[in-house]
C-alpha cells in the first residue's frame, strides 16, 4: 500500500533495483517497460544523489524494449526477445537482468520464459519482475537481493571466515554509499576482515555469486533488509547483524566495530590496538579545531540510517543540541520504527529530540517551521526551502542531493565524521 | 477546421523516428515519399512524453503537479526541479522554492481497483495545502492501462472547486516522441484554460513559447531582441503564471524558441484566436538567430526595422565570431541534439566554418527536411541517424567517423576521447547574437585543450563490445524495407 505523497524521495521498485545494478561492476540491466522508465528510474535515485550516475550503463543508455501502445495491445514478449538477443550480441556485459515496468506488469508479459531461451544457451541473463507499482525503491532494494538469492548466489561456496558481507547501505539512495562503502571497508580490513561491499572497487557478479562463503553478513540500516537476510541464512547458512544506522564518528563506529568483533570473535587485542589507532586520528584533527563551530540546535531530515547516524554523532560526539529528527522514508512495520526512535532517543548526555517519521514534503516543512529553537538543518537539497525560510543554516547531506557533487565523500566511520564536520562549517 | 490534433506526433503522416543513412540520399528519399517508418528491434532507453508534460509546466506559479502514477513517474521531475531552483537563483529569489508535486502512486490495489480514489483525494490535498490557481493531473502508464477516466473524475471535482483541474494526456505508451507531451500540455492548456475566450488584441504583444531547457541568460537576449523592435514579450509557460496564460489570446503574435515546442499550438492559436505565428528554428548562430528573428519581424510587420538590427548586431558580433573561426574553420563536427537544438547546432558550426561529417536528431519530417536540404547544400554528405540519442548507434558513428568535436550529451563521445560540448546548457547562454560569442569560444576553449577526455578514454571503457564498433551502426534498424 503505497501513501500519496508530495515531492517523494526517490523511485518506484524499479529505480531501486536499477540504482543496486548500476553500482555492480559490468552488469546490464534490459528494462522491458515503457519508453520513459530509463530515465525516470535513474533520474529518480541517480540523478538525485549528488549528480554522479553509473558509468557503465545508465538512463537512456540502458537496453529497453519501449512499449509503446502495440506492445500493451498484442504483449511485448517478440520486442523483448530482440532486445535480450541484441543486448547479448553488443553489449560487453558479465551479466544481464531483464526488468519489467508497470506496463509489462499490467499486461502480464511471461518474462520468465522468455528470458529461459537465454539461459538454456548458457547466457547469465536472470528475470525478475518489478513492476513500479509494487513499491519504492527501498522495496526494490530487498526486491533485488531477494532475486540474486534466488537465482545467482550460489551454493556450497567454501567458507572463508574472515570474508563479510555489507548490506543495507543503498547505492545511490544514499547520496555517500560509495565513500560509506569504502570506510566501512577500510574499517573492516583494519580488522584483518576481507569485504564484500559489492558496489566498490569493482566488484561484480562474481563477488555476488560467491558471497554465500561468507561468515557474516553486516546489515549497516536501521530496517531494511530483514527478509533478504532470514533468507539467506535459510539458504546458505550465513548469519546477519544489524548495526542499526550508519555509525559516524568514534562513538558509534567503536560500537560498530565491537558488535562485528562480538559476532566474529575477534581477537580483543587486535580490537583494543585498532580502536585506539582511529579514535587517536579522529580527536588529534577534532582537537585542532575547537570552537571553530558555532554551537547548533540542529534537525535532521533524512533516511533512517543517516537521520540515526548524524543525529547520533552531532549530538554524542559533537555536543550539538538535538531538537528534531524527521525521517522521511515510508517505514514498514512497528518494530521498525521503534528501533530506528530509540537509536535516536538513546543518548548519551542531550535531551532525546522530538522524531516525526513522514515522507511528505508538506508535512516536512510543516514540522519544520513549527520547530522555533532551531539553527541548523541537516537535510536533502529539499529542505533548503525550509531553512531559507526560517532564516538557517542548512547543510544538504541526505538523499536526495541535487545540489551538490559527490565522488568518494564519506559521512561514515571514523573519516567521514571529519568530512561531515567539515561541511558544517559555515563562517557565519 | 481539420480534424483535432491527438497530440501523438506519430499521427502526423510522413514522420520517422528510426532511419540511418547518408544525408544527400535521404533527403531524396524523403521527397519523393518513400522513407517509411520503422522500428530498432534493439534499442536502449527513451525519453517518454510524460516527463516532457511535466517539466513544461513544472515552473508555473501558483499550481499543484499531480501525477497519477506510481511513485518512479515523477523521477524525471528531479530534473525539472532543479532547474526551477536554479532559475529562481538566476531571477534573483530570496527564498527559493520547491514545486509542489504530489503522486497519486498508484500501487497493487490501483491497478485492480482503479486509482480514482487516490486521484480525488490528491486534488483535495492540493487544495488543502496551498489552495492553488492550477491543478494539473499527468496521467502515466499505469493510470491510462488500468483505464482510469481522469477528464471524468477531473470534471467531476471541477464542480465543486475553485481551482482549475486541468488533466494531461501524456500517456507513456502513447507516444515515442517525447516531444508529444508539450504538445499534450498545451492542448490541455486550450481546452481548460483559454477555452475558446477571445480578448481584446494588444498589438505590441508577442507571445514567446519557451520549454524548461531555455536559460534565464536565453530569455534576457530573447526579450533584449524583441524589444529592438519595440515588441512586448509575453515569455510562457516557463517561469509564468495563469494571468500570463491567460493573456496568450491577446498577443498580436506568437512564435517559440523550439522547434517542437508549442508549433502545433500556435496553429490551434492562428485557427481559433487569429494569431499569426512565426515558427522557424531555434535562435542559436548567427543564420538561425537571423532566420528567428525576421520570422517573428515579419509576422509583426517589423521587417524593415528587423533589417537594421540584423545588421547592426552583424556588425557588432561578427569581428567576435570571425576569431572564433580562425580557430574553429574546417573542423569536422558530429551533432546530437533533441530536434531544435540538433539542427541549430548543425546551422551554427557554418559560421565557423567547421565541417559536419554526422547528424543525430529524433525525428525526420517535412520541417526537418527543410533543414536537411540547407545542410546538404553546406556540408555534402554527412550521415544521419534518426534516433532519440541511442548511444550504440552514436559511438559506433562516432568511432568510424572520427570527428574532430562532438557536440550534443557529452558522456560517450569523451569516452572516446574526442573533445566534446554542448549546446544545451540550461544555465548559461546559448542563444542569440550574445550566446553565439559564449558557445563558440567554449567549443574552441574544449576543442584546443581536450586533455580530459584525452586521458579518461585511457582508462574508461564504454560497456560494447569491440566487435560492435565493425558493425553496420543501423544494424537493428528493422522495417520500411523501401528505405534507402
């Protein structure tokens, strides 16, 4: 049951879906859908996370069979087989997954015996079916790794007990997935862990196919990816965690840190030395700029992971005054909104800040005009309306970010907080 | 009157949205009748009317966007967005706004029960919220297959509120030309706006049609050129208003800065309001800015006045542009455009003396034709691909034919190392005898210094295979066998 909702953040399923197979190294995606879906999924996550998109294929450079009104009259399955039949021919993909939009939904396109004509002759071309209606792009998110459970990931690969698994932190929906990625990464390795993040350093199929050796699987947000993960320790008996949001700054990357350590059994030494080492780096730079921040009653709006992370390190960390948390992702199910205000209630010193949880813009600004205490905003390029308005300063640092460019920038871990910390600066 | 325009340009006969070939035999071709629409049994992603629809009329103030759709329809509006944020910063806002824009999503329970309920309590929040003039409901895929009636529910709530719903048929499915969708906006816009309201004419008025893509800096020279010729500019539906609408029937004229945008709603204007209209191409270079600007001088019996700009602004512009072609002359140029900016781009380089060698534009009918003929007169051969970007076809061209520059979407070209521009740069000048002097220096600044692109073709691969780049490029374009 999707809400109405005004200025929604990001896409429908298949957007989401298109966002995780553009990150994956040589991987294309054949959209069987109407001639729009293209760009309006990558214009939706893509385009809105900090203005960089995916390199290999994107937007209208992304095989599709255009269904124009013939196709929703007579099915589309002959214009999908020719476009399956040329994407292999041209295309120097390691792989290919063949979507559907709502008009291949609607009408009830057989893409899975179309696409099997394929796989019988040995092509890894899988299909999923992704309707837009079905849901947004945190859907589609779940929506793919379901899929890649099911028909990629295989069985029977040895364990390697220092391999991990990241999942939870949504290429493109987060605008800083790739510099997250690579400090969550970095992080791990620091640990003496080998990482899949599957979106960085040109990991591809391969690491997807083989991913089931792993010894655990690290869920970095709040609520997303709790069905992909029941699933996959069905199936490959790998176990998850949850670190509840994206950890930024020392506090809650060391908290990140011990739950992995925990889970892994890690040697306390090697735990103890790497802790030091980080949080050393991260005071030694802190310590040069003391004061050079005006102290801030702050708001964040964002995604849960980040609105949990940010709200967390500015307040625990920084000493910064929390006043308002709005998340504005629709979020599924009781249990899932309660974890995500108790990561942000529980603080260490600051008085737990008000938590809204809308996706509405409307309502959005509503909560933010009615909030008199605040003088800093840390949102998406959204909110700067609202901030203009009441006159404050705004930093966009969640999704969607249309106003900014993003390479490798981190808010996460140990680096990213100094990143993070560094864009609040304002001079004013 | 003739028989109403559906706004699907495909139903005008003798358009074709898929052909390849060499650019003299192809305008043969066409005259004599025997290019035939056909179809790429592969191709990548469109751009739908949908998008077009909406980002027309994105920047309208005092309106609510409603998309009855699922939520991934109005990803496309990111676009749109931030052009109407920008050019609030370009017009000097303070307080720089959002466009309201709310989607029905349609979802599973839609698409078997009908979305009417959604749609209706879209409209009341809208009203709810900013109490708007305009209510605009796009239709998409989704609301047009399950068979939602939105004139009916449209009309239906119209009774009740003050607001004026005005809904859009900008199906998705419906059309393979996306430049359908400003076609679908503005025969909305007749048919629940200006309904057929006669006003009194104001003789000095021009009405100025201009799509999302047009620059603040764009409409400055526009209405700087217009006012030579003491004509008051009525600049729509970009960064306007109802009130701004509504005085269309009152313009002693009309003509547009596209050449797909608002040309078969100025016919309807001519028909229904006896507004004659210019419609020529888009002003960028000095040929094409000439060609605008007598075309609108003309409708408004200015034309002897016009004579004397064009050559004052002639004398002004052309020692500037004569040393952008002593670095630009005899260069060979690969074009890729949307319809008016493709054949403009193709017109400008004359003025530098550069040398077309291939052509990418959306579609070919009678007015491309037009176009085509002028350019093969200029350049000989060149090849033409008609497609709506494409970039298969595009790079396989572009690899073979090795140009010097590429103009139009620089991401593949600068793959392949070839120096690249662009002359749709929605934020900066483009247009005019002013935009001429800023594209021509930033072609000859990207053409003489290339390093860029040089270097990331070193390192970045386009995702085809080598065996691509032997192939015919217009491999997959399958269908009107009589096709030369």
């Amino acid at each position: 049951m999707s809400e109405i909702l005004e200025n929604p953040r990001g896409g429908c399923v298949l957007a989401g879906i298109n966002s995780v197979l553009g990150a994956i190294y040589r991987v294309c995606p054949i959209l069987h859908s109407g001639p729009g879906c293209c760009m309006q999924t990558c214009a939706a996550e893509q385009g809105q996370s900090g203005n960089k998109s995916s390199a290999f294929v994107s937007s209208v450079s992304i095989p599709s069979t255009n269904m124009l009104e013939r196709e929703v009259v007579f099915g589309g399955i002959k214009k999908l087989k020719t476009t399956i039949q040329g994407a292999i021919d041209i295309m120097d993909a390691d792989a290919f997954f063949v979507l559907t939009g709502c008009t291949a939904g609607i009408i009830g396109d057989d893409i899975v015996s179309a696409v099997s004509e394929y796989q019988d002759k040995g092509y890894k071309v899988y299909p999923i079916e992704t309707p837009g209606f079905a849901g947004d792009s945190n859907l589609g998110y779940e929506v793919i790794w379901n899929a890649f459970i099911d028909q990629v990931i295989k069985k029977d690969v040895p364990r390697d007990e220092k391999l991990v698994n990241i999942f939870g932190i949504v290429p493109y929906h987060d605008p800083f997935w790739s510099g997250n990625l690579e400090e969550i990464s970095r992080i791990l390795r620091g640990l003496g862990l080998k990482v899949n993040t599957f979106f960085t350093e040109h990991q591809g199929i391969e690491t997807i196919e083989n991913c089931s050796g792993a010894a655990l699987n690290i869920i970095v947000n709040p609520w997303l990816f709790g069905g992909p993960a029941k699933k996959f320790e069905e199936k490959f008996g790998v176990p998850s965690i949850r670190y509840p949001g994206l950890p930024i700054g020392a506090t809650d990357t060391g908290r990140f840190v011990r739950q992995v350590a925990e889970a892994l059994k890690l040697d306390e030494k090697l735990v103890n030395d790497f802790l030091e080492k980080e949080e050393d780096y991260v005071y030694s730079y802190l310590a040069q700029s003391i004061g050079a921040l005006s102290w801030k009653r702050f708001a964040v709006v964002g995604d849960s992971a980040s609105a949990v992370g940010i709200t967390r390190y500015l307040a625990n960390d920084y000493s910064f005054t929390p006043k308002l948390v709005i998340i504005s992702e629709p979020v599924f199910g009781q249990s899932n909104k309660e974890r995500i205000e108790k990561e942000i209630t529980d603080l260490e010193y600051a008085v737990p800040p008000k938590v809204v949880f809308t996706a509405d813009q409307f309502e959005i600004n509503r909560t933010l005009a009615e909030e008199e205490d605040i003088t800093l905003i840390v949102g998406s390029s959204n909110e700067r309306e609202a901030a203009s308005l009441k006159g404050v300063q705004c930093i966009a640092a969640t999704f969607p970010l249309k106003d900014r460019l993003i390479f490798n920038r981190a808010i996460a871990g140990y680096r990213g907080s100094l990143t993070l910390t560094e864009d609040l600066y304002d001079n004013l | 009157m003739a028989q109403t325009y559906s706004g699907v340009r495909e139903s005008k006969p003798g358009r074709v949205n898929d052909y390849g070939g060499e650019s003299i035999k192809t305008a043969e071709a066409f005259k004599k009748g025997c290019l035939k629409r056909a179809d790429r049994s592969f191709a990548q992603g469109l751009q739908c009317q949908q998008i077009n629809s909406m980002s027309a009329l994105m920047s309208l103030e005092d309106a609510v966007f409603i998309a009855h759709s699922p939520q991934g329809c109005v990803g496309c509006t990111s676009l749109a967005v931030d052009m109407y944020r920008v050019g609030q910063a370009h017009r000097g806002v303070k307080h720089i706004k959002n466009p309201h824009i709310i989607v029905t999503n349609l979802d599973q329970k839609s698409v078997i029960f009908g979305g009417e309920n959604k749609l209706r309590d879209s409209v009341n929040l809208a009203i709810e919220r900013y109490n708007p003039k305009l209510i605009f409901v796009f239709a998409s895929c989704a609301s047009g297959i399950i068979g939602d009636d939105i004139d009916a529910i449209c009309s239906d709530i119209q009774k009740e509120v003050e607001a004026l719903i005005i809904p859009i048929h900008c199906e998705g499915f419906k059309s393979k030309i996306c430049a359908s969708g400003f076609d679908a906006a503005f025969i909305s816009i007749q048919k629940y706006i200006l309904k057929d309201t006669k006003l009194p004419k104001d003789e000095n008025l021009v009405n100025l049609f201009a799509p999302v893509s047009i620059s603040y800096a764009d409409q400055v020279e526009m209405e700087r050129m217009l006012g030579l010729l003491g004509i008051k500019t009525n600049y729509i539906p970009f960064y306007s208003n109802l009130e701004k609408i509504k005085q269309i029937p009152a313009a002693a004229a009309s003509t547009s800065i596209c050449k797909v945008f608002a040309d078969e709603f100025m016919k309807t204007l001519e028909e229904k309001y006896d507004i004659p209209y210019s419609h020529t191409v888009m002003p960028i270079g000095i040929r094409n800015t000439d060609k605008w600007f007598r075309g609108i001088a003309k409708v408004m019996g200015k034309e002897k006045e016009a004579e004397e700009i064009i050559a004052r602004e002639h004398e002004r512009v052309q020692p500037l542009v004569d040393k952008i072609k002593a670095r630009l002359q005899g260069k060979r140029v690969f074009i890729c455009g949307g319809t008016g900016r493709s054949f403009a781009a193709a017109a400008l380089i004359d003025d530098f003396g550069m040398k077309l060698v291939g052509l990418e534009t959306p579609t070919y009918d009678d007015d491309a034709q037009v176009d085509i003929e002028y350019l093969n007169g200029i350049h000989g051969d060149y090849v033409v691909d008609i497609a709506n970007m494409q970039p298969f076809e595009q790079v396989n061209l572009v690899k073979k034919l090795k140009p010097d520059v590429f103009i139009g979407v620089p991401e593949w070209a600068a793959k392949l190392g070839i120096p690249t521009t662009h002359v749709l740069d929605m934020k900066r000048p483009t247009m005019g005898y002013d935009g001429l002097i800023f594209l021509g220096n930033k072609i000859a600044d990207q053409l003489s210094n290339p390093g860029f692109n040089v270097k990331l073709s070193k390192h970045v691969r386009l995702p085809y295979k080598d065996s691509w780049y032997d192939e015919d490029a217009f491999k997959y374009i399958v269908g009107g066998e009589e096709n030369v």
